[in-house]
C-alpha cells in the first residue's frame, strides 16, 4: 500500500485551470472540485450545450469553450481565442475501445484524441502555461505498445483495446518527454500524469463495445468522485516533474491517490523522443523547448 497524498486545492484559488472533457464524468468531478475551491476553471467542450449545463452545477467562476481534439482546427481555434495565462492545463478528455474511426485529420480515433490533440493542445498553450500540464494515461497503459511506424493503424488490422492502450502509453511518454525538455529549458513548468484506476465512468464512453470488462467494471469500480482524486493531486500537490498519480491500494485499481509505478515501456526514453518528433510531424505543432 503507497503512502496517500495530501490534496490541498486552496493553492489554487484565484488560478486558471484548463479541464478537456470537463461536462461529465472525471472531467466533470475534477472541473467542480477545482471551481469549488476558487479556481477559475474553462470548460474544454466538444459540444458547449452539455458544457453550459454542466457549468451551472458548479460554483464560483467557470467559462466553457468549444474544443474538439479530434480535429486540429479546432484546438488551434480554442489556444487562438482563450485569453490571459494558464496555471494548470488537466488533459482529461478520452476515447475507450470504440469501433475503428478516424479524426478530421485522418488519425486513428484512439490514438488522435487522447494523445495527438492534446499534444497539440499542450504545445499551443505552452507559451501561456505558469505551472503544470497533467495528463491522464491508464493502467490499460501497461499492455501498450508503441507502433511508429503505424501509430494510426492503417497496415494493421484494428484492434480497440491495443489501440487504446498505446495511446495511454503515449500519454505517459509524452510527460516524460515533455519534462525532460522542460528541464533542459529551465523552465518552472511541470509535465505530471495520473490515472483513475478503474473508475465506473471510465469504461461507459460512447459507442465502447461491450466488453468482459465493462460487464464486471461495477463490481469493483471507484465512484467518479474518487477516480478524480489521482488527476485533483497532480494538479495541486508539491511533486516533482513526471511524478505518475494513481489509486494506491490493490493493483492500484482503487484507494487514495499515491505515487504510482509505470511500465518499463513508459520508462523508454529512445520511444518517448521517437513519438515527440512523430507527434509534432503529424500535428504540425512545435513546441518552443530544446
């Protein structure tokens, strides 16, 4: 059992945080929890109705933008129009074992999502960001495996859960990438990651296929409340660059948040500097690191 972090929200009163996914599920429980305690909090949105209704429900000062990582105009669109500087950019939004699809930008749907517009997204903001960037991977990450050469399955047949787990394990080589330039640059910008374990909504996103898994995710599932709490410490607690919050209890499936392991893949330093130049190929964004 890891040592549970203390979470103290209230150094982030009066601060901007950036939510992607923030109208329902994690996103949603980690957008109120940061408003309530005194954040400013934008709402990245795919569709700003959803994103309006879920605002109401919050407290204190909240604004809701369009932003659909699935299509690069639109992230370039939303780093255009949001104003002033970002403290806190929380990459929550995410896409789990759909049936094969594609981004406006040809990506495969998985994979151009969870990584790739957030990728983007993050290097557009980057100019604008005072303290961290933190990035939800999975401990579905650990089944993962980076394919360079065909990131977006089209000479492989497609399989979702493969899919999906090699675009969370992009999630954590791009934190340890991003750190690794931010530290050269001497930048006071963190890169931190953090993951849900399993959360009752993380296995419900729409158009999933049913799965063994999802059948018996309620059984032994974390509330959507408890499931934030990983993404809520990345945020706010004292921790060094490229730290990786999980649940700490059994195969870190649920519990209080803790410093968690990664995968040996995780830890490639040759993949994570292969995938950056991929990353900012396919997206056309350069970040202004070394």
């Amino acid at each position: 059992m890891s040592t549970p972090l203390h979470i103290d929200l209230s150094r982030l009163a009066g601060r901007t945080v950036v939510v992607t996914g923030a109208n329902s599920g994690l996103g949603l429980v980690t957008a109120r929890a940061l408003a309530d305690a005194g954040a400013h909090v934008v709402l990245a949105v795919r569709t700003p109705a959803t994103g309006e209704q879920a605002a109401a429900s919050m407290p204190g000062t909240v604004e809701v933008r369009r932003l659909d990582l699935a299509d690069l105009t639109s992230v370039r669109a939303f780093a255009e129009e949001l104003e002033g500087p970002v403290d806190v950019l929380v990459n929550n939004a995410g896409l789990m074992v759909p049936p094969l699809g594609r981004t406006a930008d040809g990506f495969e749907l998985q994979m151009g999502t969870n990584h790739l517009g957030h990728f983007a997204l993050t290097g557009l903001l980057l100019p604008r960001l005072r303290d961290r960037v933190v990035t939800l991977s999975s401990i579905g990450h650990r089944m993962g495996r980076i394919d360079l050469e065909d990131l977006n399955w089209r000479r492989r047949p497609y399989r979702a859960m493969p899919a999906y787990a090699q675009s969370k394990l992009a999630n954590l080589l791009f934190t340890a990438e991003l750190q690794r330039r931010l530290g050269a640059a001497g930048s006071p910008v963190r890169a931190l990651a953090a993951h849900p374990g399993v959360s009752s909504t993380a296995l419900f996103h729409r158009g999933q296929r049913p799965t063994l898994s999802a059948r018996f995710a309620p059984l032994i599932a974390q509330p959507a409340e408890v499931g934030a709490q990983p993404t809520l410490a990345a945020a706010a607690a004292d921790l060094p660059g490229d730290s990786y919050v999980g649940p700490g209890g059994l195969l870190e499936m649920r519990g209080a948040p803790a410093l968690v392991s990664r995968s040996r893949r995780a830890r490639d330093v040759e993949t994570a500097r292969r995938l950056w130049d991929v990353s900012e190929e396919l997206t056309g964004v350069r970040f202004p690191l070394p």
